[in-house]
C-alpha cells in the first residue's frame, strides 16, 4: 500500500504542473522542469560495452543538457576554430534512434569570453514548445528557430558582464520567454516575447549580496491560481509576475552567490538551493507579499546541501546531492533527514526520478541508480569512463548523457 501510494501522489504531483507526451523532454530537467520522468523500465545498467546504443560525436564544446522531441535531440555547442578570436555558437539536432546529426546550424558568432572549468560557452540547455526550439547564450544572445534548424528570430541585445561564462536556462510563461542575467554587476531577469524575440520587461534584480553573479534558470509555478516566477539569485530568491515582471515576495539567504540549482514545487513549497559558499536547502511558502525570509521558510538545513545540482522531489521525499558527491533524502514538509550517503565522486548534473528509481550522474562519467524512499538502497553503479557534468535527458525508452565530447544513448538491450 505504501508503494502505491508513493506513485499515486508522484503522478500527481507530475501531472498537476503539466501535461506533455510522457516520451517528450522539452526543457531543463524535463516535462515539469523538475526531474520527473513518467516512463517505465529505463535501463538500471550500462558501462562502456554494456547497453549502449549508440554513441556520437558532438562537434565542439557545451554542458547544455538535451531535449527530445517526436524522435529528435537537439542540444548547442560552442565551435572555438584553433587561433580564432571568434568562436561559432551553434545548435545542432540529431536522430534520437541513430544518433545521426541532421543539422548543425550556426545561431551566433562572438568573442570567445572568459569561461571556469566547469562551465561552457554553451551551458544552457534549449526549450522546445509548439514547434519552435528556443536556444540560450547568456550574455552572448538567445534565438528561435524551427525544427528544420532555420533560425526565425535572433536577440543579442542584452548584453551584461558575465562571470565564468553563461549558465541558466530559459524557462516559458505564456508569451513570455524568461530567464536570468546575473553577471558581476547590475544583475537583472528579462523576458523576450517568444514570437519575435522583442523585450517585454527587464527587471533589475535588488540585491545586497557582494558577489552578484549567479545561475539559476528559473521555475514556473501557480499560486492561488496566479503564476509565479521563481527566479534564485545572489542573496535572494524571488517571485516575479510573468506578465510585467514586477517581484511579488522574497526570501533572503545572506551572501549566497553564484546560485545554481533550479528549484522545485510541490506539497505547498518549494525547494531551492542557496549557492556558495555555506550552501543551504531552503523549503519556502510561496504565498506571501513583499519580504518573506520571517514568515514563509518552513524548514531549512544546511548538511549535505548542493552549490549545483538541482533538488528533486518525488512523493513525499526530496533527494539532494551535494558537489562532494554525498545524496541526501529527507521528508519534504518537515526536513527531517532519512538518509546520507556518498554515492560518487562530484557532482554537477542534477538528478532525476523514473519508475521508483533515483538516478545520479557524476563528474567522472559515473551513473548512479538508487531505489527511491526512506531507507537507502544502491541498486548499480555504471561508469562510462568520460567527464559528465550535462544533466539526462529521458525518452523512447533510454536515458540520454551527454559527456565532455560525445552523447550517448543508454537503452537495454531487448
């Protein structure tokens, strides 16, 4: 009965966000935005020779995560030619079945910009919404194009000081195309109209943390029947009105700086991730006015926190991975740890859940798979042998990974 009524409430947790085709994996962290995969017997066992349905060649270099659509991935690279000045942003779409790449299309050519060895100049990972792929630069620019790789509208105006190269990606509310722009000063969140790529609103994000600079690719969730956009960055996190940006509450962590994590929602909160440098898991009420940080934090811990990967809940549980390599699960309204374990060596890559199953991706390639809920469970260990730090992607039956040069697809053999 219990293990019943564990996927009972992940359905419908999953299905109250959004409704999407449960092989379609349109966006960061997939159809909810938060890790959830809806599809049964994913494989739980791979290695180098060992259900690896095919491997491909990425031309270039990105940490953006792929997307999946009727058959087709589609991911971004950045293209530096040797002694070049300039380098080739581009996106590129591959067959989900063979792996080979349909088109490669060049979206933005700019100045190779300062970059950390963790990050890319292709970092965020592409939108997919009613036949048009959205695909995200940071400072460098954001552009649409349709699924025959033909760019329809192009904006590089919003350009800002970036520290460690470009990160976040962009998230949908209606019209509005959102995202982040923490650079090392006068950090803001704007929105482009997704039909032409004009500016709709940029808000100056209030902040008084003395590092500035962050990540995050923000959240969409609903509140009393109102959408909200839930946006974490230096110092704070906060509410944003999609329709004209203006902030509706916060929530103030100190110094936290350079924030990763995207957030998740569900049971009436939302969980979130408060960057360097003493990393904090927050557990907030997003029904207040104004400054909240008093009145709205339900829980919070700090031991075992992550500076990158992104919480996941699943049923009553949130799971959390630490940049150490040490996954945590505690009990969502409460925050009462159930369990700490190392599980790898660092982390980047966000988790996910499939069909009772915790899945974690480690930096050295090594992929994780946990049986989900309150007692600890190892259920595989899976090494690939190259550097990961790209999150899953999941659909048709297989886990797609993207490494430091190639993306490959994980399915079981039949």
């Amino acid at each position: 009965m219990k293990i019943r009524l564990f996927h009972f409430a992940l359905v419908l947790v999953a299905t109250a966000l959004i409704s999407r085709a449960s092989d379609s994996w349109p966006e960061f962290r997939g159809p909810t935005g938060q890790g959830i995969s809806t599809l049964k017997q994913l494989p739980t066992e791979w290695s180098t020779n060992k259900n690896i349905a095919w491997r491909q060649e990425i031309p270039g270099a990105g940490w953006s995560s792929p997307v999946l659509h009727n058959g087709r991935l589609y991911l971004t690279s950045a293209v530096k030619p040797a002694d070049a000045a300039k380098q080739s942003l581009r996106t590129l779409c591959l067959d989900s079945s063979t792996g080979k790449i349909i088109w490669n299309t060049e979206v933005f050519q700019d100045e190779v910009s300062k970059g950390h060895g963790k990050n890319s100049q292709a970092s965020p990972t592409p939108i997919l919404a009613a036949d048009r792929l959205y695909v995200h630069f940071g400072h460098q620019g954001t552009a649409c194009l349709d699924l025959a790789g033909k760019v329809l509208w192009k904006n590089n105006d919003l350009r800002y000081s970036p520290v460690h190269g470009n990160g976040g990606s962009p998230a949908l509310a209606g019209q509005a195309l959102i995202f982040s722009a923490d650079g090392g000063k006068d950090p803001f969140i704007a929105a482009l109209d997704r039909d032409t790529g004009k500016l709709l609103w940029k808000t100056k994000r209030e902040t008084t943390a003395k590092k500035q600079f962050s990540f995050s690719t923000p959240l969409v969730i609903e509140v009393n029947g109102k959408q909200q956009v839930i946006s974490p960055g230096s110092g704070a996190v906060c509410a944003f009105d999609p329709k004209d940006g203006k902030e509706l509450w916060r929530v103030r962590y100190g110094e936290g700086y350079s924030v990763i994590p995207r957030p998740v929602f569900g049971h009436g909160l939302l969980f979130l991730g408060s960057g360097y440098d003493q990393p904090w898991v927050y557990a907030i009420r997003p029904d207040g006015s104004g400054d909240v940080t008093d009145t709205h934090v339900a829980w919070k811990l700090s031991k075992g926190a992550p500076n990158t990967p992104s919480l996941l809940l699943a049923g009553d549980e949130v799971y959390f991975v630490s940049d150490a390599g040490v996954a945590s699960c505690a009990d969502a309204k409460t925050g009462k740890v159930h369990w700490q374990e190392r599980v790898g060596a660092g982390c980047s890559a966000s988790p996910i859940y499939a069909d009772g199953k915790i899945y974690i991706q480690d930096e050295a390639g090594l992929g994780v798979v946990l049986a989900a809920g309150k007692e600890f469970k190892l259920l595989s260990k899976n090494p690939l042998g190259e550097r990961t730090l790209a999150s899953y992607a999941v659909g048709d039956g297989a886990l797609f990974i993207r490494s430091a040069k190639n993306l490959y697809r994980i399915q079981a053999a039949n």
